[in-house]
C-alpha cells in the first residue's frame, strides 16, 4: 500500500505523513527531497521559486513522470508493504502512482478551510521559503496552480483530512485514517 497527501501549501500534508511514518515506523518517500537535492547539484538557493523552476526544467528534460518514477523506484527497492510518499503535486503523479500501485495506491486531500490559519501555522515553522503575508500565501498557491494544476490532483482524492482544529484533533483524525485504512 502506498499512501500519498496533498493539499495546499500549509495544510499539514507532511506533518500527516511524518506523524504516521514515526508512529508506526513506516518508510516515507519525499519528491520535494528529490527537488531539492537536484536544485542543490544546480547550484541554486533553495527557495520555492528555484524549486518549481528545477521541477519544470527535470520535467521538461525527462518527462511529467520523472519524479514519479523516481519514487517509484524507491519504493519497490524498498520491499515495505507500507510506504508514504510526500510532495505529491500534478495529476500526473497521481495517476502515474496509480498506474504502478493500482488500488494500493491511496491520495488524501488534507484541508485548512481559512488561508489565515494556515498561514499562522506556516509561520510557526519557520521556513523561509513560507514568505512574509496571507497575501504571498495565495500568491504561492496561485503559481502552484498554475504550474501542477494542484486542484484537479485534488479532487482525486480517496480521503479528505480537514486539520481546521488544533493539534490533537489532527492527531486523533490521523489516528482514525491509519486504523480505518492502513492497519486493516
């Protein structure tokens, strides 16, 4: 079973994967790590336009699939029943993950309903690359749109996770997600 998030920037997506991966002692895959250690090879600060630019350049170069199959690669080396994988953005990936999973691949769309919210939790931690107001947050969201039409992977959710509450909901909503989904 491989078992992917994503939401907008902010939501929790990582925090969902890593507070499962730690618990339950359950191999976690990130395509931003990719990014990052690609951009880094380039040369280039790690900031979030420099990340989406590598992203576009390894796509334009290799294909929409590269960082899919990249993932996948890791994850059938692995030989993990269970894996999670972060940093999901285009449809694309979905479907690619799809196509090489089937049924065992599982998307959940993790939601904070106010952009206010989510940018004060962004805030508290303390990544640079988050910027400065609500207004760079929808800015971001916006460009994110526009290069991975993030919307439409989205709505291909299998589960959504709403993280409006404070921490322990969120805790006892991931809790629920891993009894009612993985642990079956």
């Amino acid at each position: 079973m491989v078992i992917a998030a994503v939401g907008k920037n902010g939501t929790g997506k990582d925090f969902f994967l890593e507070f499962i991966s730690e618990k339950y002692n359950l191999p976690m895959v990130s395509i931003g790590d990719i990014v990052r250690e690609l951009a880094a090879n380039d040369g280039l600060e790690l900031t979030r336009e420099n990340l989406h630019k590598t992203s576009q350049k390894y796509m334009g170069q290799f294909g929409q699939t590269f960082f899919p199959e990249q993932i996948v690669k890791k994850i059938k080396d692995s030989g993990s029943p269970v894996f999670l994988v972060s940093g999901i953005r285009p449809l694309s990936d979905v479907q690619f993950l799809k196509k090489a999973f089937g049924d065992e691949f599982i998307l959940v769309d993790i939601v904070i309903s106010d952009d206010d919210v989510r940018y004060s939790r962004m805030l508290a931690r303390g990544s640079e690359r988050d910027g400065n107001s609500v207004q760079k947050l929808k800015e971001f969201d916006k460009n994110e749109e526009k290069i991975f039409h993030t919307s439409e992977t989205e709505a291909m959710a299998d589960y959504i996770i709403k993280n409006d509450g404070d921490v322990e909901d969120f805790y006892t909503a991931i809790d629920d997600f891993y009894k009612k989904v993985i642990s079956q």
